[in-house]
C-alpha cells in the first residue's frame, strides 16, 4: 500500500517543525485547539477539572493494565523531547528484533519543507514478515479508555502504520486500538487512507497559517478542552451563532453561505429560505430564527406546537397539577455501572409542605434496595404526577425492572404517571439561552443550585471520592446536588405553568 504524499503550503516561514499524533488527534476534533496548543498563549488555559483528572486518572490505570499483560517490554531511553534521539533509540531495538516496544518513537519527513512527521503509539509488537531489517516487522497498538472504535481513534492509528511504513520500508499488516473492557479493534488501514491523508493535509494547511482557525463552540466536544474558558469568552463578546442551540457546524457553514453570519441577521431571516439547506426543514429553520429573536430580545417567546388548538403553546394535561407532585432525579456511576441515588422531592400542594428523599445505594449491592425503597415511596402516592428532566429517569427505571424482575404491569403504570419536563419547553417556548439543559433554563429562570461547581460530571468524582475515603462530605455534596436538581424542575414546571396560563385564558374567553 502507496500513501500519498502530503500536500504543501505555501506559507513556509510556519514555526512548526513537528507534527505529532497528539496533535493530529486533537485536530479531528477541533482545529482551533490543535493551532492554540502549539502557538497559544498557556496562561490563558484552564485549570483542569476534578473530571478531567478523573478521565486522566482512568486512563492511566486502563494503559498500565493493558501493559502489564504484555510484559516483559523494552523502552527506548531519550531526553525528553527530543525526538530525533528517541527515533534513534527506537530504531535500535527494532533492528536488533525485539518481541515489544513500550512508547517507541517513530519519525519521517513530510513533503512540507522543514516539518517532521512524529508517531508515539503505545506499543510495537513484532510480527513475521519482510521489512528492511529482514524477516520480521512491527504493528503498533494504541491505548484508548474508550469503549468503541471511535473514527478520531481509528485515523491516529491509521496514522502510525504509515510513519512505521516509512520507518520500516514496508506497511504493517494491520493497526490496532487496545480498548476498555480488553477489546483489541483491527483498524482496516486500506479503508482509511483517504481519510488519513485528507485529515493529515488539513491538519498541515491549517497549523502553518498565520491566523487561528475561527472558533465554534460545542459544548459536547468543548466542555473538557483547556481553551474552552478562552474561545467562549471570545464567542459571548462576539455573540457568535454557535453559542444558539440548533446551530451545528454544518448548519453553521450553509448559514454563512447565505451570508448569515450574526444573530440579528438571523433573527430576520426568513425560514423559508432556510428550509430547502440541507440538513434544516421547515420545523429547524423556524425554530433557528425563533431562537435568534428570542436571544435578541432577551425574552421567552410561545412556539406553535403542531399538537395544541389553536396554536396555543401548551396542551394543560401535559403538566397535570395533582394535590401531590413528585419530582425525581437520579444519579449514576457510570463506569461501575451503578445507579446510586433516587432523589424525590414530594410537593404537597394543599399544605405547602416539601420533603426531599434521598434513595441510597450506599454500595452496588445495595442498588436492589435503593430501587424498592424509590417504587415503595411513588407508590405510597398512586396519583402523584411524576415529573423527570430529559428521557434518562424514565429509561432507567424501565431498566432496573428489568434487572430486579419488577412485574412490566407495575413499571407500565408508574411510568404513565412521568411527564418530561424537558420536552415541554422544548415543545412550548424558546428561551434565550444557549442550551435546553437543565442548568441554562432553570438560570435563566431565577434558580441557582448551592454548589456553584455542581454538575453531573462533578457528581461522578464525588461520589468516586466518597467511595474511595468514606468521607461524608462528598457524599452530602452529592444529596445537596440531587435536590437542586429536582427543585430545578419543580422550578421549571411551575414557570412554564405560569407562562402559558395567560394564552389558555384567550382561548377560553374566545369560547
């Protein structure tokens, strides 16, 4: 297999002299950090989060025990950074023909004029075959904590067998990715060159210009990047369209097409337009400038939902008030699997009175428990509405039935009683606000949790923390979370209550 060669630039004075798989990596998944890494100002990065460390903590477990199954293993011995000596260090052991490299170096020439191509796969395991030094070669592994094949994990490792086919005079015969659980994924290295080589030519073009590659903040892939804090600051002072719920990077770039380049422009374009772009319809491209006039008038304007009379924004019974609402939450571990909290907050309308119940798992073997005690609470209030944020409580409720053989007839009938909150602000109004998650509406109106720091992913380290020192502050960190988060909803529901009574009152004045 012939890789082609990558293409030039003409900008030749770039200050980068090596491409690393690190950077290739993080450049599949934002340009714009693999071009501040190398050239950004440091001070301005994020501290790292307690969940980041926690990724970083798991990742190194995950490596070490993948390397412990291989052992015995040789590592070449460098300065640090130096990667011309590490290539050198590497190239001695593959000649004398040892069975695994741990944390090889492998470098070639670009077809750009003064950058050097570097590859640091975890592992180089020795294989029968031709090379240059003779009857055998290497294939390398690569260490991911992830549990799938993920592409960005895929075209990094297609990216080694091809330094490694350089280095070594012919390609391997596969690549292959060391996942969570103890998979081994062969990466089809003939299925990825173009992908490869189209990546590594971005990659090259993008890092030797003069200028940054224009920011677009996602919160899924930008949350845990130390820039985040640098480019958002950037994006609010500029109020720029990624910061609009609805807008992904494809829209973004037909958008800017039609020369739609701010929220005021959007807001005034009209949706019919938009509709025929690929990848917008009808529904998105209204809801899109309903979201910019809202964010530009700061206020909560009614949508049309298709299902409510007369175009009125809510139907009542999908907020039904009973005498007694719950509102639940639940919190998980993901990674061991674990759901360890039911969290309840009992609102008795005619008394006024609030009870919060935390359900606990104190360890897995107590989730069976935890469950009972949350189906013997909602059921001691059969016609208590219960009230959840997003699709997760209601799934995984009907998952622990499952697991702990709760009759379907029983599960069936509690979950008649859930009513997604989430979806009914989605359905009846736009809020402007960055995202339907909880957090941004329940801000946006008026609630604030205790625990400025509080999220979903600081819960995980806190109840990991807990686990690990028994110390019961985090875990009262993790019960002060969870009933804000339910309080959060009960805030929510009462708004979008209260929103939409006026617009019920017209209909029935009408009748």
């Amino acid at each position: 297999m012939r890789f082609p060669a990558e293409a030039a630039t003409p900008n030749s004075q770039s200050p980068i002299r090596w491409l690393t798989d690190e950077v290739l990596f993080h450049y599949q998944r934002c340009s714009r950090r693999a071009f501040l890494d190398l050239y950004g100002d440091r001070s301005l990065q994020d501290p790292p989060s307690d969940y980041l460390l926690k990724l970083r903590q798991d990742s190194t477990h995950h490596r070490q025990t993948i390397l412990a199954s291989v052992q015995p293993f040789h590592q070449p011995t460098f300065p640090a950074g130096d990667w011309l000596a590490g290539a050198r260090a590497t190239l001695e052991l593959m000649a004398a023909g040892v069975e695994t490299i741990h944390q090889p170096v492998l470098v070639c020439h670009s077809s750009v004029e003064g950058v050097q191509l570097v590859s640091q796969p975890d592992l180089l395991i020795k294989q029968p075959g031709w090379s240059c030094w003779g009857n055998w070669t290497y294939s390398p592994i690569d260490i991911k904590l992830g549990k799938k094949p993920k592409l960005d994990y895929q075209v990094v490792a297609a990216y080694h067998a091809y330094v490694l086919s350089r280095v070594q005079g012919v390609w391997p015969t596969a690549s292959y990715l060391a996942l969570r659980g103890g998979q081994r994924y062969t990466i089809e290295l003939g299925r990825l060159v173009v992908k490869l080589q189209a990546t590594l030519n971005g990659c090259l073009r993008d890092l030797r210009s003069p200028q940054s590659p224009e920011l677009f903040i996602s919160h899924s892939r930008c949350d845990l990047c130390h820039w985040f804090g640098h480019c958002y600051s950037e994006a609010k002072a500029n109020r720029h369209l990624s910061l609009l719920p609805g807008v992904t990077p494809a829209r973004y770039e037909f958008l800017k097409q039609h020369h739609i380049t701010t929220v005021a422009t959007l807001a005034q374009a009209n949706p019919a337009h938009l509709a025929p772009l690929p990848g917008f319809g009808e529904q998105v491209a209204a809801k899109l400038v309903h979201q910019a006039q809202a964010l530009l008038d700061n206020r909560a304007i009614p949508r049309i939902a298709p299902q409510a009379p007369h175009g009125f924004p809510l139907w009542p019974e999908d907020l039904p008030e009973g005498e007694v609402e719950l509102f639940f939450d639940i919190e998980a571990a993901p990674d061991q699997n674990l759901i360890y909290l039911h969290g309840v907050l009992v609102v008795n309308r005619r008394t006024g009175e609030e009870n919060f119940h935390a359900l606990l798992a104190a360890n897995p073997y107590e989730e069976r428990r935890a469950w009972n005690d949350f189906l013997d609470l909602v059921h001691s209030y059969p016609h208590a509405p219960v009230y959840h944020f997003c699709p997760y409580e209601a799934q995984t409720v009907r998952k622990l039935g499952q697991l702990y053989g709760t009759p379907n007839r029983h599960v069936d009938s509690l979950l008649e009683r859930f009513f997604d909150v989430h979806r009914c602000v989605t359905e009846s109004v736009t809020l402007p606000i960055e995202s339907y998650a909880l957090k941004h509406i329940a801000r946006w109106m008026g609630f604030d949790w205790r625990d400025e720091g509080a999220n979903g992913a600081q819960s995980i380290c806190w109840y990991n923390a807990w686990a690990e020192t028994g110390d019961r502050t985090y875990l009262d960190a993790i019960l002060r979370y969870n009933e804000d988060d339910c309080r959060a909803t009960y805030h929510v529901k009462d708004w979008l209550v209260n929103f939409s009574q006026p617009y019920w009152h017209q209909l029935f004045q009408g009748l």
